[in-house]
C-alpha cells in the first residue's frame, strides 16, 4: 500500500467559514489580529473554533468579533470559567478601521469573518467587506460552478 505524502507547508488554517462566498460578494479582504485568552490559545491549537455565524461590528473606532464559538477544553485551567462566544476585539491599524467604517456607514456593506489561522505564531483573522446576496445572485453563481466544472470535464475527456 501507497503511504500519504506529507503536504510541503503546514497548513496554519483554524477554521473557515465556507458558507461566506455563497452568502455573500466580497469586496476587500483585511487581516486583523485578535485579542484571546490563555484557554481561548490552547483551544485554538486543537482546532475547536465555529466562525460560520459570526461577524464583526464597529464601536468605539474598534472592530469587535461577535458570535465565534471557541470551545473551551477540559484540560484548560480550572480557576477561569470559560466563555465560548463572548465578544472579542479585533486589532487593525487606524486607517483601515476608518476606511471600513466609512464603507459601512455609507455604501451598506457588512464585515464578516472569512477564516482564522496562524501567522508567525499569532493568531490572525481575515475578515471580508461583503453585500449580501440575492437569492437569483446564489443560483447564477451556482449555476456558473457547475458549468465551469462541467466544462472542465470535457475537456479533460478529450
């Protein structure tokens, strides 16, 4: 029997949110990094993180990530009573909150939450300026999948 190959790079990806590109266009992505705790930490290094229901709001000239699950573990500490989805800040530069919140105010987007992962050992975010889909948006852009896939299995039997 085959033995799998290791992929070349580590994949440092926590948790994405897939639902994201069919509910919504995406504009501009940012990368932000995000204020946790020390189980919040652990939690994250076995992967035990939901971003599909979150999303990131403005207050105070700060971004703040609401709705994420971080599930706490049994081994963490003892003496810290966990909360798995309170309200965690975000850490961007000036400008880009300024720039985002200009685009929220006045042109009606939203910020999500794309995917969490590990940069140079801190934990980043990559949150996404989208507008919400339409549902005949959803079915042309499922449409036009399956005709890209279907397209490529014919040439590809050819």
């Amino acid at each position: 029997m085959g033995q799998k190959k290791k992929p070349k790079t580590p994949d440092n990806t926590i948790a994405r949110n897939k639902s994201a590109k069919f509910e919504f266009f995406i504009e501009e992505t940012f990368e932000v990094g995000i204020v946790l705790e020390g189980w919040e930490v652990k939690s994250l290094r076995e992967k035990k993180l939901q971003i599909n229901e979150s999303y990131v709001f403005v207050k105070d000239n700060e971004l703040w990530l609401s709705g994420a699950h971080i599930t706490p573990l049994t081994s963490a500490s003892t003496h810290i009573t966990a909360q798995p989805t309170r309200v965690r800040k975000l850490l961007a530069h000036r400008d880009e909150i300024d720039r985002i919140s200009g685009q929220i105010d006045r042109k009606g987007y939203t910020l999500i939450a794309l995917s969490m992962y590990w940069s140079k050992g801190k934990a980043k975010v990559s949150i996404g300026l989208a507008k919400g889909k339409k549902l005949h948006d959803k079915r042309a852009t499922e449409k036009s999948r399956d005709w890209s896939r279907d397209k490529a299995r014919m040439l590809k039997s050819k």
